[in-house]
C-alpha cells in the first residue's frame, strides 16, 4: 500500500455519524482519500456505503463531524459552498434523462451553465463518448442502450468539463456501485475501463468506489475499507484480503452465514 504519510488527504471525513430513524448508519466514522488512489469501499448492505458518497459529494450533511476537501473545512451542501476541487458521481442506475439523448445527457451541465457554443460541447460530448467506447452513439436514447452502455454513458458525464474552466475537472470520480446488475462480461468492460479513466489524459486519477462484486474489488482497488454497522472494521489491499484474520472480511469474503456479521435466516 502507497505511504500517503506527511500529503494533504484530498478528502477527509472526521467523526461522521448518520441516523435515519432509529438506525445509525454511520457511527463516528473516520475515511482518509490521496490523490491518485483507487479506494474501494466495502461491507454489507446497509451499512451506510451509499451514504458516504452522498456525504463525499455534497449531496448530504451528516448529524455530525467534519468534511475537509483538500485541506478546507466544508460547511453546507454541494449547491451552498465551493469546493476547492470538483467532484464527479456516477449513480448506481446511471440516472440518465430517458427523454435526452446520450449527447444531452452527457453534456447536460455544460448546455444549463456554460456559454459554450452547442458545437463546441458536442466536440466535448463526442471526445468523452469515445474515450468510454461509445463513439456515434451521440443522437440515440437511454432505452436503445444496453445496460452497460448506459454505465458507460454515466461515465462520460463524470468526466466532460468545460476546457475554458479548467479547475472544473474533476479530481475524483465516486462509483456507486458500478457493475451493479451486468453479466460477467459487461462487468469487465466495466472494470477495464474505470483503471483507463483512472490513467488516461482528460479522465480522473483518483475514485472512491462502493461495490460488492468481488471482481470489482479486485480489478480496480487499491486499498479497500470494509465497513459494518456504521464502523471501519479493517483496512488494507487486495492481496490482504486473503490472507487476514480479520473475522468480519473472513467472513464477508467466504460469504459464510457464520460469523461476527448477522444475517436474517
């Protein structure tokens, strides 16, 4: 595992609690991201992964702690405050518009609040489209694409900036559980394709990712934190994964009805 010892985190949650109701999904959570990391969030379901995105994003505000974003403190939701980097979300169904085609729906925020010419953002839209595969596809629609061409899609609207505002790029991406539903094969294209982003000029060099796909974990992460009830259980590698004693990976890892993790029988 990388030594980030003595670097700004790019983000980091301090003492993060979340309660819905009666449930406490996060539990004084404390989550450390560097620049140039693939981190891998883990854990059963339920245990407030999602939720760590939305908070990340800005899409949330947690009952309690502290979120730093490159070092400052951030105060409010996503919309109140400016974040001193972008940050970039893929959802879990791809959230596209099904009455926009793949080219407005890729270029969406650029056509609501650039004064970029419509051909210019087509360029932009088309450049992005091909670097996830998916070159001419511009005028056809959600419902004309497979599952794993509208995650693709999804992609290249994470990653499409306005190039005259150049700190609008993102410097992250979060995937929500990105191969979600796709047969072995789509998984993989997937997968390929999020390390490709994560190397290629003009993708985003660092992503947080929730999945419970174990080829996902293994293909694309880095370091992975296992989260349960709310907690950062362990932390580690791939490679660790396998070799722990850690009773909640052990188990979650085997996929074994015994152990520390409970399950409805």
């Amino acid at each position: 595992m990388a030594d980030f010892s003595g670097t700004v985190p790019l983000i980091e949650l301090r003492g993060i609690s979340q309660t819905f109701g009666e449930n406490k999904v996060l539990d004084n959570l404390d989550l450390t991201i560097y620049r140039e990391e693939a981190l891998a969030i883990i854990g059963p379901s339920g245990t407030g992964k999602s939720t760590i995105l939305r908070i990340i994003a800005g899409l949330h505000v947690p009952d309690s702690g502290e979120i730093y974003v490159d070092g400052k403190q951030r105060l409010g939701l996503v919309g109140d405050v400016e974040d001193p980097i972008t940050i970039g979300m893929v959802f879990q169904q791809a959230a596209l518009f099904d009455s926009l085609t793949v080219e407005e729906n890729v270029g969406f925020l650029l056509y609501q609040n650039s004064q970029l010419p419509r051909r210019k953002i087509r360029e932009l839209v088309n450049e992005k489209l091909e670097m996830v595969g998916l070159p001419g596809i511009g005028d056809r629609f959600p419902a004309q694409l497979s599952g794993g061409m509208r995650k693709r899609v999804s992609f290249a609207r994470a990653i499409v900036t306005n190039q005259t505002h150049p700190k609008d790029s993102p410097e992250v991406i979060l995937y929500d559980e990105p191969t979600a539903g796709l047969d072995p094969i789509a998984s993989t294209v997937i997968e390929d394709l999020i390390r490709q982003l994560q190397s290629a000029e003009g993708g985003c060099s660092s992503y947080v990712m929730v999945t419970h796909q174990d080829s996902t974990i293994r293909r694309t992460a880095d370091r992975i934190v296992f989260m349960h009830q709310g907690k950062a259980k362990w932390e580690g590698t791939v490679d660790e994964i396998d070799t722990t004693d850690n009773p909640w990976v052990r188990q979650f890892a085997s996929g074994s009805v015994d152990g520390p993790i409970k399950v409805a029988r």
